[in-house]
C-alpha cells in the first residue's frame, strides 16, 4: 500500500500524462464527468453521485466507426484503431465491476470484440473507493463494495486528507513505485474504514431467489403495474453501467459503418422489417431491461448484471426505483407460463 | 469458431453471380453468391451447416439477416432467397450478376444433423421460410448423406402457386423415389393438382407418423403457432420437433443484445430450437 | 400543503366511489421524499400513497394518449398540464367529455437538481409552505427560500392557473408577468450571430439522444418519431454534430403553436441541457404574428393548423 | 466564394413557370443548382430544409404558386406559415435566414426565376459558404471515437 498526499496528486497525473492518456473526473456544467487531464480544471474525486456519464463510454463509445467504406460503396478499408495507452483515473468499483461484466459479453470464446479488446488491453483503471456512499447506490445488494477490487488495477482509499493506494498487477505498481509506503497500521486502519463504510450500507432488495421468483412472474400483471408510468425513454439505460445494447448503422454522408447505443426501453429497438414488434409496449420493455440485469445475466455467466451504481435511479424522469421495483416483485403474483 | 484475431463485423468480399426472380410478383428473389477469395470459400464451407444464416451486407444501406438457401456440394456458391420487405430488401432486389456484395457467416447453429442420424426427416415449411429448409432437403438428397437418414417428407405450403420458391427443382422431387412431397397453397387454383389448405390442416391431413422421426417446422409465426401443436397431438415429442425462430438482429454473434427469448440469443444458440427448448423459454417472440 | 393534499384526496375519493372515472392520474410517495411518482388510481385503497407537492414535475398530460379513448380519466392539472391538455384535446388525442381534471393553480414546480446540487440525495423529509422549503439532510434541517428552487421554465410562468379545470381545489393565483419570457428570448436574439449559435452547439453537444425530452413531452405522442424512420433516414442517430443538432431543432420546431412551456422536457434530462429557449422563441413568434397562446382553449386550431390569406401582406418581395 | 455555392431549388409540380423558363429549369440549370420537385410546397417539411442543409446546401430557394392560385387551395400559405417560422427559429440560433428564400412565381412571371436565382447567388457569395449549423460530413473534434 502506498500514500500520496492529497496535493500531490494531480502533479502525478499531469506527470503520467506524458505516457498515458489520463482521464479523471472534472467539472462539466453541474456534473463531473471523465475528462482528459487538464492543469487548469480541478479534479472531481469525492462526488457522491458519481459521474454522470458512466465509464463504459471509454470502452463502447456511444457512436464508434466500426468500418470505412468507399465512396463506391464497395471497398472497405479496416478500421480498428489502437487506442495510446490511457490511464482511467478515479473510476468508482461499481463502474470497474461492470466493466468486468461485459468483457464476458464482448470477449466471449468464440468471438473477440477488436473494438472492445483493444481499448481494454490499453487500459490502466484507477479506482478510487466510495467513503460516502449515497442514498440511492446499492452496490452491497448485488453483490458488489464501495472498496470493490473487481476490474480495477489500483484502488484508493481517502483516509483523513492522504490517498493510500493498493495495487493488484505489475502495472499498477510501475506507476506508484515511487510513492513510499504505508505502514502496518496505516494499512489496518484503511481496511477498517474500508469494512464499516460497506458495513454501513443497507439491504436494498433480497436478491436471494431473485431469479426463481422474476422468472415465474413473467406474464404477471405486475410488469403492467410497474411499467405504467414508464416514459419509455432511455436514461436508464444509457446510464447504465453494464447496459451494452447496440445498433450498427451506416452514416453514408461519412461513408461510415457505425455502432451506437441502444436500448431496448425504445419502440424500434425489435421492430421487424414486417411491422411485427415482439416488445410492443413498454411493459414487455421494461420487463426485457429487468429480466435481463437480473435474470437472464445470471445465466450467461453467474452474476447479477447490475453493479448498483443508481444512476437509474437517480435520473429517472418519473422517479422510477428499480430497488422498488424488485422488492415489489416478491409480491407480485405468478401467473401460468404458457407457450 | 472464428479465430480471436479476427474482426467478426468484417464482411467477406463476395459478388453475386445469379440472380433471379423466384416467385412471380417480383416478391421473391434469389441470389447466388460466390468468394472473391477462395480462402474465405474454404473457410466458409469448413464451419457451414444446414439451417444457419448470414448477414448480408451492403455498405451505405447495412445489414441483414438471411438463411442460406444452398447445400454444400451444390459448388462454391451461397444462395439466398430474399423478399422484398424493408429499406434493405427493397435495394437488394435492384442488384444483378456482377454486383459486389458484403457477407458475414455462417452464423448461429444450424439442424443438429448428427442428431438425427438414422431418423426419418418430416420437412415442414411455410412461404419464403423454405429456403433454410431447402437447403436442408438438398444436402439429405447428396448420395453420400442419403443413407444416413430413414424416409424424407416434405410439406410445403404458400399463399400461391405463384409464391411457390424453386418449382422446377420441386418438380423434379415427385419423380424421385426417395422422399415423398406434398406441396399446398391457401386457396384453391384451377390447375393445381396438390393439397389446398393451410399448412397444419395438411399436416393433420398427411399425418406423418411420429416413430423415430424428426420434424422440421419453418413459417411465419402465425403458421408455426398451429403447426406445433398439431405435431404434438399426431404424437411427435417434443424433443423431436424442431423451428427456426428469427428477430431484429444486429451483431449476428450475440453481442448487440436485441434478439434474445429469456437467456438464449437466437443468433448464437439459435435460430433452430426444438420444442423442447422454447417451451423452457419465456414467450417474448 | 396537507390541506391541498387532503382536498385532493376527498375528491379523488368521492370520483372513485361514485364510479366517475376509470382511472386518477397523480403523484404518489415513494420511498425518497424527493422523488414522488405518477401513479395512477384504480381505487380508493390506493389513496394512502398520494402524494402532492412542489416536487411533482412531471406533466400528467403526458399519459392521455397511452389509454384509449374510452377511457374516463380524471387528472390532476396544473397551469400547464391543463393547456397542454387542451391542446391534445384540439389534436383528437381524448375526448373532454372521457377527462375529468382537478385543478390546482400551481406556485411552480421545485426543481430536484437544484436541492441535489446543494445539499445532495440524503433527503429524509421535505416540506414546503408558500415561501420556504425545508428539507431535512442527514439530520439536519434546511431551509431554502422556495423561489430560489423553482424550475427555470416556473419562473417565467404567465398561466398557473388551469384554464379547464372541472374543479378548482384553491383560489386562483395572480397571473404571471408575460414580459419576462419576451424579455429573455428579446435578449437572446440580440446576442450575435455566432454567440447564438456557439450557445445552441454547446447545449446539443451534451445530448446522449436518450429521447428523454420526447417522451416526457405530452406534445410528443407520434407513434413513430422522425428520427425512428428507416426509409428515408430523415437524421442520424450517430451522436455526431449533425444528428444532435437535427434532432434539437426538429423536436423543438414540432411544438410550434403546441408547447405550453411546462419544461417537462428539461427537467427529464439527465444531462441538464436547456431546451426551454428554443420553444420560447417558437411561442414568441407565435403570439408576435397570430396573437396564439398554445392550450388556453380547447377549439383554437394553432397556427400551422390553418391558414389566412392575410399572410401574404406580411410577404415582402 | 472560390468555388460554385451549392443551391437547392424547390419546386411546386403544379408551379408553372413560362414556357422558356421551365424549359430552363428542367434542363439547363447550372449543375450546382439541384431541382426537387414537390407535389405542393405545403409537402416540404422543415425537415428537408435542414437535411439539405445539413447535406451541404449553401442556399435553399422554395418556389410555389401565387397565394390564391394554389392547386390544393391553401397549401401554399401553410407552407409559408412554417418556412417562415423555420428560418426564423433557425436564424435564432445562428443560422443566416437570408440563405433560405421564398417565392410565389406565376405563368406571368417571365424570366423572374432566372432573375431570383441570380440574386439568390450573389446574396449567397457575399455570405460565402453556410458555417453554422455542422453537416453531416463533419465529425466531432477528435472525431466519433474519442
């Protein structure tokens, strides 16, 4: 475990920046959002309510070229740029959790995501640990920490003013190598504050026998219930850490293949060429994003698919609570499943 | 499947050889595809299997899913047959012999032939559904793959006559002594000399017989929701009934997230269920 | 407030009871004081979850299209929320005898950002009285002067009153000043050229064309949008320059004659873009050249609804 | 401007100019003039004013009947109710209103059409090429992938 001093840190990161590209949370507007590292701006690391745009972008960008094609319409040129190694700056563990849930989605065994692959093989992510968690996180209930390793390479805990940074790779130890190191105690009072503050947080819905339970109430009326006042928009869902739905679309102004976010809370998300729409209103919607996250998921690879960072909750036009919601959900009464 | 260096949103160079008009509203078209490089041929016949699809695609209007309508040994060729429907159909239909054109497969699983090894294969179809299925009639037929499979039956049915895909080869099919053929449209014609009717009526009609067999149900979701159960009730288990499903796709590898039913992509664990499976599935199609 | 409240509550039982209405849209509690929820009625158990106050922003307006027309519905409708009734009404999207609308005259809509950006989420209590807001934050209370919290879009507010209410559960309130929205969208126009559009870019920059500022919209019903069609693709649905720009023009330029300035698209977003001075403008213009207030009855065609052969006196060339 | 601005004319189908003038429109119009025949002006939607200009249009002229005389009877003025409004609202955001022009052209009007797009083009080359408002072409600073 080493320390920085608060002080100090942004001299490093300006000094990384020579090798890496640095990204950390910064002002925008009324928000903090990862920026390249700028002298100027000051340094976001203690907002409780994350940053607004989740870190997935830096991995599947909203809009990303996928392929660049001829004027002719007929050649293509192969496009899969290698991204200059980056640094990712004060990622919160619920984000670099989701990060390792979808590499189970984008780098599969049969199939490699270049896109995907290459930002992530150039990638160092810095975590830095939530002392304050907010009301509407609920990282604890899916199985996640505010102190999370998972899918970082270091992590910082703030602990009276100083940084103590642990580091998990040989990566991560070649950036802080220089710093000194903390002391025994120094290491036992870090891993104290680490367990009351996740101590601290509580139970938001049980998610033991989730699963069983949303896929027995499948055709249940409660989908209908929960999705009435629904705006079908897609904040949740670009939101979202861990959400990955995309489109590819070809932009022919910029002879361009591209591919962007979607979601599936939007009507032409399954609308077929025929006019048929399997999801044709936002109760099937809203049951897709829900079953997804916390049914199927746990199927394709044994996780929840939510870290609950709360941003859905937090940004939510009508103030919808997937926490509600799933807690709503042992009540609802479950219907024959009929095929 | 395909090896990790690899981009898999890479279309494979491919021009069309053959292109024709397979029904006779214009609806209907065919295209015969073939590799600008005979490394991706071989690569492509290595992996390809009955009852798998593609994504056909053109840049500047995109991509879209078909079943490959052609076995192997029919040659160094991929047929697909297309109607004519949205943005992309409408510009795929204007192309001719000689136009170049992007391909991305084969995709998904295909018939589990391996499986049915030994069995008899009732062969269901319904409309431009077929062409998986004609893919799959043709390889039964190749002489080598014959002796593998017990009896051949096959249901067809359209809206037409005129609708009817590949008549002359059908034709052809009442002459051979290997398989039997039932061809219906919905309403009657005066020189049709088949069954008229839809598919599950003919089906309860011919009655195939349940005993170490397999049936293959492929149609628009309106005759596949009669069709299955009226297999059940002729005694068919479950196990033993298989259909291919389709939805909006994008990716064709699972990634973009858009055409699962519960936990399966239809892309990737799909687009052939048996009926076993689908009833394990919640109805979200 | 718990007066306002308890008076909603009798009426909306008294609808229930006497089989009034099918369905009563309002807010109800949810588990963080800060966010109450449409909900929507079905019986008079449901009661003890309404919630009303200042914090309710969404505009109810929005779910009339969602039900058919057959529908009885009854509705709690602010200023806004009842001209943008009215003007859903015009477009044939409910019948007014299927809507029976409590009205509230409306002190303006508490923007959440703005109690967020001070104090954060851990809210447990709130209260609010006609001058003063107070919230209760870790223990702590705070007091915030309420105008200090309203919604940018509340302060410019000319109609708190409903104009079609069935009911009117408080004394109507004194009009807004409608010098203040002119003033502003004056004030804009005299920036330059390339200060307007440097404002306009800065703004679309952020948008994640999440559609949130649609489908908050009641104005926004179309079954299919314009940026859904495939065939042709009117704009990009990339998040390039072009695609955003478009789409901020369109949706705003699609309200003119029909935004009732309720600001529900901006208090939907999640990335805080402004949008309200791109509508003011279209009703600047509208009541500069036709003399029409979107909603203020349910018969006046707006603007692009008809037409005039006087216009051609305005067409100089 | 160094090189030839890029025009759109929209024309109404049931605009009929003179005789020698639609014969010109229809056939010897400069190639950086693009002609899109509508079936009403009342037809052009705001949105094909701003994908033209989003596709690089530097001017955009909408040509359509005499106010009275219009085949659908008020097409023409609904039209101008919102191509007003348009480029109005597009001026409020930083868009030169003068690169969109309007015009009511009858039979009687011999030559006026030539004589308008020549205006409208010396008007465009003192504004020079459109600035505001990014086409479709153009990509973020960094472009898509950053």
């Amino acid at each position: 475990m080493y320390i920085i001093q608060n002080n100090k840190l942004k001299q490093t990161l300006i000094d990384w920046s020579a090798k890496f590209d640095v990204f950390a949370p910064q002002q925008v507007e009324n928000y903090s959002q990862y920026q390249p590292i700028n002298p100027e701006k000051e340094l976001i690391l203690s907002d409780i309510h994350n940053t607004r745009f989740p870190p997935k972008a830096f991995f599947l960008p909203q809009s990303e070229v996928m392929l660049k094609f001829n004027a002719k319409l007929n050649k293509l040129e192969d496009y899969i740029p290698k991204p200059k190694p980056r640094i990712l700056f004060g990622i919160r563990p619920c984000d670099a959790k989701a990060i390792i849930l979808l590499d189970t989605v984008f780098c599969t065994e049969e199939y490699h995501d270049p896109y995907w692959k290459n930002k992530r093989d150039a990638t160092i992510i810095i975590g830095m640990g939530c002392n304050d968690p907010c009301q509407t996180c609920f990282c604890t209930t899916v199985g996640g920490s505010p102190f999370n390793h998972d899918g970082l390479d270091a992590l910082i805990t703030e602990v009276d003013g100083a940084l103590f940074v642990e580091t998990f790779n040989e990566k991560a130890n070649e950036l802080f190598y220089s710093f000194s190191k903390a002391t025994k105690e120094q290491e036992k009072h870090v891993h104290l504050i680490q367990k009351s503050t996740k101590s601290g947080m509580n139970k938001a819905f049980e998610t033991k026998g989730l699963k069983q339970n949303l896929d027995q109430i499948f055709e249940s009326e409660y989908w209908t219930q929960i999705s009435e006042s629904c705006l079908g928009c897609g904040v949740c869902t670009f939101l979202c850490p861990t959400c990955f739905c995309f489109d590819i679309v070809d932009e022919i102004y910029r002879n361009q293949r591209v591919r962007n976010w979607d979601t599936c809370m939007f009507r032409v998300y399954s609308q077929e060429a025929s006019g048929h729409n399997p999801r044709p209103t936002r109760k099937e919607r809203t049951r897709q994003r829900l079953m997804h996250k916390f049914s199927y998921w746990l199927d394709h690879v044994g996780e929840i698919g939510c870290t609950g960072c709360g941003r859905c909750v937090r940004y939510c036009p009508v103030g919808l609570d997937i926490r509600a919601m799933l807690s709503a959900s042992y009540e609802a009464e479950s219907e024959v499943v009929n095929v | 499947m395909s090896d990790k260096g690899h981009n898999p949103y890479n279309p494979i160079p491919m021009h069309i050889v053959r292109a024709y008009y397979e029904s006779n509203d214009r609806s209907l078209k065919t295209f015969e595809l073939v590799f600008d490089d005979h490394k991706d041929c071989v690569n492509f016949f290595e992996k390809y299997n009955p009852g798998q699809f593609c994504q056909l695609s053109i840049f500047g209007k995109g991509e879209a899913p078909f079943g490959v309508a052609s076995a192997a040994w029919e040659g160094e060729f991929v047929r697909f047959t297309v109607q004519k429907l949205g943005s992309f159909t409408q510009y795929i239909h204007t192309l001719k012999a000689g136009d170049p054109i992007g391909m991305r497969g084969p995709l998904g699983n295909g018939f589990p032939l391996d499986e049915w090894k030994g069995k008899n294969l009732v062969i269901i179809g319904g409309g431009c559904a077929f062409s998986t299925l004609y893919a799959l009639t043709k390889h039964v037929h190749h002489p080598s793959n014959r002796p593998n499979f017990d009896q051949l039956i096959i249901i067809y049915g359209a809206r037409t006559s005129g609708l009817c895909m590949y008549k002359h080869d059908i034709q052809s099919w009442y002459q051979r002594e290997d398989m039997e053929i039932h061809q219906a449209i919905d309403v009657p014609e005066d020189d049709w000399l088949h069954h008229v009717g839809y598919v599950p009526d003919v089906v309860k009609e011919v009655a195939p017989s349940p005993d170490n067999a397999v049936a293959v149900v492929c149609g628009p979701p309106i005759m596949t929701k009669y069709t299955l159960p009226a297999l059940v009730d002729l005694g068919f288990p479950p196990e033993n009934i298989f259909t291919s499903l389709e939805k909006r796709m994008k990716c064709g590898i699972g990634k973009c997230g858009r055409c699962n039913i519960g936990s399966k992509y239809i892309c990737k664990d799909g687009p052939v269920f048996s009926l076993a499976e689908l009833q394990a599935l919640p109805a979200d199609i | 407030m718990l007066d306002l409240k308890t008076k909603l509550q009798n009426e909306m039982t008294r609808l229930l009871n006497e089989n009034l209405v099918d369905v009563f849209i309002a807010f109800k509690k949810e588990d963080s004081p800060l966010r109450p929820q449409p909900a929507f009625f079905r019986n008079t158990k449901e009661l003890a979850q309404l919630e009303y106050n200042g914090l309710c922003q969404n505009n109810l307006a929005n779910y009339l299209p969602k039900y058919s027309q057959e529908t009885r519905i009854g509705m709690v409708v602010r200023g806004c929320e009842s001209r943008s009734v009215n003007a859903l009404i015009i477009e044939k999207q409910h019948p007014r005898q299927n809507l029976y609308l409590v009205g509230i005259p409306c002190s303006g809509i508490i923007d959440l950002k703005k109690i967020i950006n001070s104090v954060g989420e851990e809210v447990t209590s709130f209260e609010e009285d006609e001058d003063i807001v107070s919230v209760v934050h870790k223990g702590q209370e705070i007091k915030f002067n309420r105008r200090e919290l309203l919604h940018d879009s509340c302060l410019n507010c000319v109609y708190p009153n409903p104009v079609n209410a069935d009911v009117m559960l408080t004394e109507p309130l004194p009009e807004g000043d409608p010098s203040i929205v002119r003033e502003k969208v004056e004030s804009f126009q005299e920036l330059s050229r390339s200060e307007r559009y440097e404002w306009f870019r800065h703004e679309a920059e952020r948008c994640i064309r999440c559609y949130a500022c649609r489908e908050a919209c009641p104005m926004c019903y179309c079954s299919e949008c314009f940026v859904d069609h495939a065939t042709p693709r009117w704009s990009e649905s990339t998040v390039s320059p072009a695609g955003k720009h478009a789409w901020h023009i369109i949706r705003a330029f699609h309200q003119t004659g029909r935004c009732t300035s309720c600001g529900a698209c901006e208090r939907a977003c999640p990335m805080d873009i402004k949008m309200t001075y791109l509508t003011d403008k279209l009703n600047f213009d509208m009541y500069e050249n036709y003399e029409f207030v979107p909603g203020m009855d349910e018969k006046t065609q707006p603007p692009f609804a008809s037409f005039n052969m006087d216009d051609k006196k305005r067409f100089v060339l | 401007m160094e090189t030839n601005p890029k025009i759109i004319l929209f024309q109404c189908q049931w605009c009929l100019y003179s005789e020698p003038d639609q014969q010109w429109v229809d056939h010897e119009l400069p190639p950086f003039i693009h002609l899109v025949k509508t079936p009403c002006t009342g037809r052009i939607n705001p949105l094909y004013i701003l994908n033209a200009i989003q596709g690089g249009a530097d001017g955009i002229i909408i040509s359509g009947c005499l106010p009275e005389k219009c085949h659908f009877k008020e097409g023409n003025l609904s039209a101008f109710r919102q191509m007003d409004e348009f480029v109005n609202f597009l001026d409020h955001i930083g868009y030169e209103k003068s690169r969109v022009r309007f015009i009511w052209i009858d039979l009687q009007d011999r030559g006026r059409i030539q004589r308008e797009i020549s205006d409208f083009l010396t008007q465009i080359s003192i504004l020079g090429k459109a600035n505001t408002l990014t086409t479709r072409i153009e990509v973020a600073a960094g472009g898509l992938n950053a």
